[in-house]
C-alpha cells in the first residue's frame, strides 16, 4: 500500500496493466438495461438508449485495451478459462 501525502490515505501502487479485461465496454453496455424498463411504455426512447449502449459500449471496447497490457491480460483470461474448463470437465 502507498500512503497519500497529506491525506493519511492508503492507496493501492498503480501498476500498468492491471485492470478488469473488457470492463470499459462493460460499463458502456450497462444501460442497456434501460431499454428493458422503457420497452413497454416509451419505445422512442428505449430505441435511443438502446443506439447509444450500444455505441458506448462498442466505443469503450474499442478504446480500452488501448490502455492496458492486453497480451498479458488475455493471456491470463485465456489460463482461467483452460483451468475452469478442465475443472469442469473432469466432474
């Protein structure tokens, strides 16, 4: 942990690299829950937030792994997934 000057806060060393694969487009897709509350009642606009979660979260998945070691992360997706899968294979 590194302590903050002056804020007796504790943060975490930023390390390059280290963050949630795809998280970026995550957050963009979150909305399009909205489209499922607005589907009913309001079409226009659920079809409008829809087109933009969309957009956002395509975008954000573009852009993102520009800012991370992506190599090394899908190289760590890709052992989990083997590990996970083994797992359930064998019962």
């Amino acid at each position: 942990m590194i302590l903050r000057k002056g804020t007796g806060k504790r943060d975490a060393p930023a390390v390059p690299g280290r963050c949630f694969p795809a998280g970026h487009a995550t957050n963009g897709f979150a909305f399009i829950g909205g489209w499922f509350a607005l589907r009913a009642t309001y079409p226009k606009a659920a079809r409008v937030v829809l087109v933009a979660s969309l957009c956002v979260g395509g975008g954000m998945g573009v852009l993102g792994p520009t800012r991370m070691d992506y190599p090394g992360t899908i190289a760590t997706v890709r052992a989990v997934a083997r590990y996970v899968g083994d797992l359930l294979a064998q019962g």
